[in-house]
C-alpha cells in the first residue's frame, strides 16, 4: 500500500474514532445535565438527587402500560438515558398501583411520595400524591377566558372540582354574558397532563410545569390567619421576624377617613 494512501487511512480512522469518543463523552456529560423544565415520573425526588440516583435502567419506561414514559436519546433536550414525560403527546393516566415507581431499583422514584399511612399506620400507594409539576393556565389563549364555552380541562380531570374548577365571572366584554374560567388549585393538582392533552387550542393553552417554575414562595411575614395550617408554615422562622413596613398606630376610622393609603 502506497505511504499516501495509508496516511490518509490512518487519518481517517483517527477522525473517526475521536468523533465516536467526543459523542460518547458529550452523551455522558448531557447526562449529567438538569433541564429546568423536565417532567419526570411520579415518586421522583429532587431533579439533582433524581440524576444522582437513576441509573438509566429504563425499567419504569417498561413498566408504564400506556407508553407513555420516554427514555431520553440524543437531542431530546433531556439528559440522556433519563424517563421524563410530554403532556401534550402522552400524559400520566394515574395507574393507582403506580407500576414505574414501584419498578424502580434505586429510589430515583420514591414510594414514599407517593404514598400515605392507612388507618394501621401502614404505608400504603396513593397515586393522588403524585406531584410531577403544576398546570398553569395562559389567559391569553384559553378560549373559556375569551367568553367560549369550553371545559375540556376540567372535564379530563381526574380529580374534578379539586384539581380543577370552574369560577364564573362575569363577561365585561358583553356585560350579559358569563365566563366559565377554569382554575388549577396547586394543593391536589398533580402535574398528570390530562388537562393539557385535553386542551382544544393549537399550542395548549393549559400545560404542566415543574412546581419550582411554576409556584412562588410566601414569606415568613405573611399568614393566613384564617387557615389554622398555614401556622405551620412558619413553625422554624426566627423568633425576631417581622413585617417591613410598620403597622399604623392610628385609629381604624382615622385611617379610612383621612387618605392614608
């Protein structure tokens, strides 16, 4: 074999074995990556926690009987080898023996938070503590908020008038009229998908997010005085919080009657 020709062999599969190497170090470091946006399957723990601990077995994608868990491959935008879901195409159906946190060998997907303590005080499935994420509603979009009637997310539900109710408002746009406006309650929604499935728009205008992105966080200095739980909530604050602003020491109808807003 002429001296040009193997060079240019040996180049050639050089090349070729960095290029295998370099995609092979890149799927490896993808991942290791966390996607803020990622929905993974019921039970699953804190996303760094979750990726720390999932070893890629695929055994809870196997076990959903809907198919509706994916294994992430290169150029998901999901860190490779991980289950996560997409609402849109293929929601949870909420299988009450909840078969891919039960398959997991390693505790990425946690029994126990999804489960709850019966009467004996033993731990027993509960698929209503599922919490993959939290829907969020797009006003702009949702045609219910346009004055149409329309109810397919409440409808699809599976905790109907828990996760999901509807509040009549009254339709300004036509002063006669009343907007039947679903609201997503953050306390029973899931993050199943169901609504965003269901939802009758182009891009749904009703759609699951994970609960860091979707919620935000009170603050120490404000209760809910009317929910005796809410207190609970504040059980470890520091003993010297207190509120910014000052409460006014004037008298009630002083402070209504003079402007002091």
């Amino acid at each position: 074999m002429p001296e040009r020709r193997k060079f240019l062999l040996t180049m050639a599969r050089g090349l070729g074995a960095a290029t295998v190497g370099g995609l092979t170090w890149t799927g490896f470091l993808d991942g290791k990556k966390a996607y803020p946006t990622v929905l993974r399957p019921p039970g699953a723990v804190q996303e760094k926690d979750f990726l720390a601990t999932c070893t890629k077995c695929g055994l809870c994608v196997t076990a959903c009987p809907y198919r509706a868990l994916i294994l992430a491959k290169p150029g998901d935008e999901r860190p490779i080898g991980t289950p996560y879901l997409r609402m849109r195409e293929a929601p949870c159906r909420m299988c009450r023996d909840i078969p891919c946190t039960v398959s997991c060998p390693t505790g990425a997907l946690d029994r126990s938070l999804v489960s709850e303590k019966d009467d004996h005080g033993n731990m027993m499935l509960d698929v209503n503590k599922t919490r993959i994420g939290l829907a969020v509603i797009d006003r702009e979009t949702c045609i219910a908020f346009w004055g149409i009637q329309c109810d397919a997310c409440y409808r699809t539900c599976p905790l109907i008038d828990k996760a999901v109710t509807v509040e009549y408002l009254r339709n300004e746009r036509t002063g006669k009229h009343t907007i039947m406006a679903p609201v997503v309650h953050s306390d029973h929604c899931t993050g199943c998908g169901m609504c965003e499935r269901a939802c009758v728009t182009k891009k749904a205008s009703i759609f699951v997010l994970p609960r860091e992105l979707a919620m935000g966080e009170s603050s120490d200095r404000y209760v809910k005085g009317w929910e005796s739980t809410d207190e609970e909530r504040i059980s470890d604050a520091p003993e010297d919080t207190t509120t910014v602003t000052p409460r006014s020491e004037k008298p009630p109808l002083d402070y209504l009657n003079k402007g002091d807003l």
